[in-house]
C-alpha cells in the first residue's frame, strides 16, 4: 500500500501555496522526496509511496515523473522506491493568502554562505531584477537569524529583496537531496515572480565533490544529476522551460573568492554545516574549504572558531590533504568510485587546480609557522614533484580575475 509522506505545511506563511494547483503540486513533490530522506536514513523503509497533485497531468508524465524520482533515490540514498500519484482538489478558502510580490527577472538560491552571497552580488550586475530566496528549515532558527542580519547589512543596501519560504525541519544529519527541495522551491516563486531564470550559486568543486577515503559521505545537494532532475520536473509541472545556470560550475573556492576578497564582507557570511557557535567553526568541510581560499589571498582567518590546520586530528582535512596528493601524484592509489563523477563530467582540469590551492594554503600557512608538522612532511613530499607547477598556481591566483560565466546552464 503507497504511504503518504507530506500532507500541507502547517506554518501558516505557506498557506498562500493551496491557492494554486501547479505551486501546490511542486510543493507536494518537493516535500516527499525531503520526508522520503528523513525515513530512510531512519531506517523506515519505504516500498511505494505517494504524491498528491492538482490540476492536471497525464498518465505519461505521471510516470516519467515517478520514473524520474525512483531513479534518483536508488542512486543517491541506495533504496528502490515506487511513485504513485493521487489527485486532490485544492482546500476552499474564502480568504486569499497570497502575498504581493515584486516582479523579477532572476532568483537566486540564498543560503547566507561565500557562494550564495557572491552569487546573488555578481548576479545584481548581470540581470536587471534580482531576488533572493532563501529556505528556512524550521529547526534551523539560528542560521535564519543570521541570514536575516546579511539581509540587512548587504542585500538591503544594494537593493536586493529577500523571500523566505519554510521548510520542513531538518533534524539530525545531513539531507543529500535537499538541493532538490530548495529548486523546486525556487520553480514555485517563479510562478508569481514571473522570472525567467534561477541561479544556482555553488562552486565546482563542492558541485562534483568526490570521495575523499571510501567511506566519505559527500553532498549532492547541487550534484550535476539532482539540478537536472529538479530541472526537469519543474518543466513538466510547470509546463514551460526552467532555466538552471551554474555560473561558478568551473570555479575553485579560490578562485571565487578572488571575486569577494573583501574581509569584513566576508566575516559576516556563514558556511557552517552548524549554528551551534556564533562563529564559523572552522573544521567542517565547508569551513576548511573557505579557509584555504582565505589563506591562499591573503584574508584574515581570524573569525573561525579554530584553525584546522595547527591540528592533526582532524579527520575531514586529512582526507582532503590525501585525496588531492593522489589525484595530483598517484591516481591509481584512488578508487574508481571516487573518481567516478570528476572523470564523467570532464572535471579533471577543475581538481587539478583544486589540489593546488590546498597545497599552496598549505605553503603559505607553512612560511607563516602555522601549520601543524605532520601536514608540513605532506607538503615537503608534494614540492619534490610539483613546485614549479605550484608557483605558477600562485601566480595565477595573483594576476588572473575571473568572471561568473552566465552562459553555465543545467541542460
């Protein structure tokens, strides 16, 4: 029997969704696959579940949406799930919820990290109308807050509106499909924003983040295969083309800092996997990444909580340290899973670069006594072979400044 997974929302700011059955039925789809997630990793296992919809849509989009979900549940949470649709009539109400918005041409997925706000900023000078949109998990009132402050210190001063949808809690973990949620999320603000387009403002290497050691949990919350599959439902549902650009698919995390290498700018975005300090933590993977941008540009590090580097016993940046030694000197020492997405996308050039900027925030931390002996030996042993390479990296990273690139789509 096919279990119902997501009912409504019972926040009242997203009652206005029940007003119109392709927003209600994105919004269905969405919260599903995000509930899905929570069941399984909760080892609550799910053989057929179900949809509701609104409106129309055929028996074959029926099922090429339902062929669509099964196919991304069994590749990223490893679980053979079947999709039935239900229809529904929306609730009456005699009271009309729907708020005004302003009319855009462009959103931007906005999450208060490096990326986001360097998307959205970048993105105010490309298209005329800009809006950001920003999801807030129910129980993540901390990171909220400190989003609701960027608004108010950066967007707000460059003429950028903020809308905030609510989203189902989180809870414990980490949600892999939740890029999922958040564009289908962004599919329905186009409906009453009228925009054209949504920006998806993830740097390449987080986009098709490998495994660092075999048992390495990646995110593929903006993974190439989930903004095509959000892609595509949006379309069917929608009934029209959605358009998904990547500006930054091809950047390092320091080569889009070089773009935003303003400190004080920068001290008061949060890429933290957590809220639980007012501070950026400084040993997550998201931190450990926009600290080897910091480094690499001669940025202050002083606003993270710690210094993963003076350490040894971390274990997320020692497989980072290993990985990139690998995949720069020894390929045959990674696993062919590991390898998988960079080699299938054609994104060797992009971690070849990536590996460099570790190692050269490495050199710089090194020079400056700040980094811990046992990283030092790595780094003594990867200038025997690469040091020439790695000067030229520096120099690069000096003389060279980037453009988002516009023209990256999802197709």
């Amino acid at each position: 029997m096919a279990k119902k997974l997501f009912y409504c929302s019972p926040n009242p700011l997203m009652r206005f969704l029940w007003e119109d059955e392709i927003s209600a039925t994105l919004y269905c789809i969405a919260n599903t696959l995000f509930m899905l997630e929570k069941k399984i990793k909760n080892e609550e296992s799910q053989k057929t579940v179900s949809i509701d919809y609104f409106g129309e849509i055929t028996q074959e989009n029926q099922k090429k949406i339902s062929a669509l979900l099964r196919n991304i549940v069994l590749d990223v949470l490893c679980e053979d799930v079947n999709f039935v649709f239900k229809k529904r009539e929306l609730p009456k109400s005699k009271k009309k919820r729907t708020p005004t918005f302003e009319q855009i041409d462009t959103i931007c997925l906005f999450s208060g990290g490096i990326d986001s706000t360097l998307g959205i900023l970048e993105s105010k000078k490309k298209f005329d109308k800009v809006m950001g949109l920003y999801i807030a998990h129910q129980d993540l009132g901390k990171i909220t807050s400190k989003v609701d402050k960027i608004k108010r210190e950066v967007l707000d001063s460059v003429g950028i509106p903020l809308f905030k949808f609510i989203a189902p809690s989180m809870g414990q973990g980490y949600s892999q499909l939740r890029g999922f949620l958040y564009v289908l999320y962004s599919a329905i603000l186009s409906r009453y924003v009228n925009a054209k387009r949504v920006i998806v403002a993830e740097c390449g290497a987080t986009m098709y983040q490998p495994k660092f050691a075999p048992l390495d949990t990646i995110t593929y919350t903006t993974h190439p295969s989930v903004l095509k599959l959000s892609k595509q439902i949006s379309e069917i549902i929608l009934k029209k083309p959605f358009e998904i650009i990547t500006p930054f698919e091809d950047f390092t995390k320091t080569e889009m800092m070089t773009l935003l290498a303003d400190d004080a700018l920068l001290s008061k975005t949060h890429s933290c996997v957590t809220s639980r300090w007012d501070k950026n933590c400084g040993t997550c993977y998201a931190c450990i990444s926009r600290m080897i941008g910091s480094v690499n540009l001669g940025l202050s590090i002083d606003y993270f909580r710690s210094n993963v580097f003076e350490r040894k016993d971390n274990e997320m940046l020692s497989s980072l340290i290993h990985f990139c030694l690998n995949f720069e000197l020894h390929q045959d020492n990674i696993d062919y899973w590991s390898l998988k997405t960079i080699k299938l996308y054609h994104k060797e050039d992009l971690f070849t670069r990536a590996s460099q900027d570790i190692f050269l925030c490495l050199k710089k931390l090194a020079e400056l006594q700040k980094l811990d002996s046992g990283y030092e030996i790595v780094l003594d042993y990867y200038l025997k072979f690469k040091s020439k390479e790695l000067s030229k990296r520096e120099e690069i990273i000096k003389t060279n400044r980037l453009s988002a690139n516009f023209e990256k789509k999802v197709i």
